[in-house]
C-alpha cells in the first residue's frame, strides 16, 4: 500500500493511566513532532481523539482537578435492585429479576460529556484522520471507526470499518470494559473495549497508511501490577492479554515502540490523572532524540 502518511500515533489503552498519552503528545507538539494520522484503543481513543479533535490538554489538566468523577457515571440499575437480587441469592430463592445487566454503568453520561468535548464532531470533520478500535462481542469482529478517506482498500482479517458516527460514540464502544460498561449498540453490532483483541493497533495505522508508526504501549510492566480491586483485575487481564496479543503483532508490523514505566499506579486512579499528564511530558522528552531519529532514518 502506498504510504500517505509520513508517521502515525498509535495510543493503548490502559484505564486512567491513559493520562499519560496526553502528556506525551503534549510534548510531542511543543518539540514540533506531528503525527498526521492518530489510532487508539480504549483510554488510548480518548487521547487519540483529544488530538484529532484539538482539545487543549492544559485545559482537561485543570478541569479533572474539580470533576467529580461520579458525574459522568450512570448505574445500569439502582441500589435497590442489586439489594433485592442478593437477597434473593442468600435465600437461595427463585429471582424474579433473572436478567442482570450487561455492565454496571451504562456509559450514556460519559458519552455525553465527551461529545461536548469533542463539540459533536464526526470522523469526516476531523482535520487529523482518527481511528478508534472496538470488539463485537457477538461475532468476534475487530470494529474500526474511522475517517470514509482511511478505510483501507485491502480489507483487514475479520475486521469492520465503520464511519457514520460521532467522535463521542465510537469511543465511548473502545472504552467498553466488559462488566464495566454496558456494550454500546451500534449499527446492530454490540461493542465492547478494543483492548480484548488489538490494545495496540499499528497494523490498522500501517493499513491506513502510514510510513512509520510509533506506538505508545502503557500494558507493559517490568514489575507486579498494583490490583486491588475489580476494576484493576479486569484491567490488569486485558493488559497481560494484549502483551501476549501484541508480541505477535510487532513481528508483522515494526514500528517505534515506546514502553512509560507507571509505577505504583491502580487503573482507577482518577486523581492522579494530571500528575499522569506530567509523567507522559517528562517520558516524551526523555525519547524525543528516539523518536527523531526514527523518523528521520
């Protein structure tokens, strides 16, 4: 495929220490380092889609720092419900509420308030190409929302791409942790977090494209993850799932893989967000010789 791109960004998801993407590419733009096509899976399409759509960081950095986080999240089914099915359990009686929800929140506030972050863009008004990576719970599909321009003539294996839909919705699907979020329905398809199958996608970059691609992976770790509750144990699985993935992936597709050490770090460490911001500026600045020689070559 001829390349038109000179190079791609490609984020991975990894809960709020996604953060740490917008400092990189922070610090990326203020050394003059512009990727012209970005792609990212679950919090990595949030940061992903924060450049694309040219949301100010510095701005987001001040705004989490007041954002109470409950604001932007919806149970899927009230206290009393789950009340009543315990209850029910512990008396080992028939429950007339059989059916339990697909996910605790059902994701509905949050797309909200992305979509008035991203002032209701859809892929076709985005001046930087985006690519957002999703799962189809239902047949096992790869689901890539992107611009119409970047669908890739040559299909990808067992892969969708879908453009018809706002900036906010599509990653409000890559952001679908299974039993977090309810899937989000789209076009028919029931989508879940990006992450169960491509949590670093350089191959849909490379088939969009792009001449050279640098990956920022934050599912490494060199030592034990912090995991201490749900969230982190159903984070940590995706990340250790995604390594496995990913070690095949970069055989087929060399890129510049970039691995920030967050150390000491839950996947629900809301608060920490702008110190992540500030741990991805100091990491992006330590590779920046890296990442010019890289593209330079």
């Amino acid at each position: 495929m001829t390349s038109q791109y000179r190079f791609g960004l490609v984020l991975s998801g990894g809960g709020f220490r996604g953060a740490v993407h917008l400092g990189i590419l922070k610090a990326f733009h203020e050394n003059g380092i512009y990727p012209e096509i970005v792609a990212g899976t679950s919090a990595g399409s949030i940061a992903a889609a924060f450049y694309a759509c040219g949301v100010n960081i510095d701005w987001f950095a001040r705004e989490v720092r007041c954002m109470k986080p409950w604001k932007v999240l919806d149970p899927a089914f009230p206290l009393a419900a789950i009340l009543a099915l315990l209850y029910r359990f512990w008396l080992r009686r028939p429950s007339v509420m059989a059916k339990w929800p697909e996910g605790l929140f059902r994701g509905d506030k949050i797309e909200s308030w992305l979509d008035g972050v991203f002032t209701g863009k859809t892929f076709d008004e985005l001046k930087v190409p985006l690519s957002v990576v999703s799962v189809d719970v239902e047949s096992g599909e790869t689901v890539v929302f992107c611009p119409k321009k970047n669908i890739p003539h040559k299909g990808m294996r067992n892969t969708v791409f879908i453009s018809d839909v706002p900036v906010s919705t599509a990653v409000r699907a890559s952001i679908s942790l299974p039993g977090v979020f309810v899937p989000k329905r789209i076009m028919g398809r029931k989508l879940i977090d990006g992450g169960v199958k491509n949590n670093v996608p350089v191959d849909v970059a490379f088939h969009q494209g792009a001449a050279k691609v640098v990956a920022v992976d934050l599912g490494k770790s060199k030592g034990k993850r912090k995991v201490k509750s749900i969230l982190d144990v159903l984070m940590a699985s995706i990340d250790i799932m995604g390594s496995e993935l990913n070690y095949c992936v970069q055989k087929e597709y060399p890129a510049l893989y970039l691995y920030p050490e967050v150390q000491g770090i839950g996947y629900d460490d809301f608060y920490m967000i702008p110190e992540l911001i500030k741990f991805g500026e100091e990491f992006a600045k330590r590779s920046l010789k890296e990442v010019k020689e890289y593209l330079q070559a």
